[in-house]
C-alpha cells in the first residue's frame, strides 16, 4: 500500500514541478491552460463517465420497447396481426 502512495506521491511532484516550470517560462499559455483548459478537461470526463454509469441503464431499461417494436413491424412484414402469433 505505501508503494501505491509512493508512486502517486513521486508522480503529483513531478506534475506539480513540470506545471511551475510552464508557468514560469510561458505565463500567458499557462494561465490559459490552467483556467480554460483544465475545467474543460474535468467537465469532459466527467460527461464521459456519466454516459458509461448510465447507458447500460438506458440500453436495458428500453430494450423490451425496442424489442416490441420490431416484433410488430415484423409482424406487419409477415401479414400476421397482432403482437403474438395465435
């Protein structure tokens, strides 16, 4: 386990040290990505993560309607009438 915090450590410095030479050396660019393009960056996996949690959600609960649909136009296809063969 402390290796696990270790590593997460040693990789937040080494991001933290690269950000503050960008910041340093390129100020309009830095400021830029950090106030524009980091909250897009957030907002966009956030959105991301939403749409995986839910689509198995939406794809299970509207299947049996997409089913029923086609069973109908299938029907309608064959010339039979109704949802069920008699």
């Amino acid at each position: 386990m402390s290796t696990i915090k270790d590593t997460f450590f040693r990789i937040e410095n080494k991001f933290d040290t690269n950000a503050a030479r960008l910041m340093m050396h390129h100020q309009l660019l830095g400021l830029f990505l950090l106030f524009i393009v980091a909250p897009l960056l957030t907002l966009l996996a956030v959105g991301v993560c939403a749409c995986i949690i839910t689509m198995p959600y939406i794809l299970l609960s509207h299947f049996n309607t997409i089913f029923m649909r086609f069973v109908q136009r299938l029907h309608l296809l064959l010339g039979k009438s109704g949802y069920y063969y008699k």
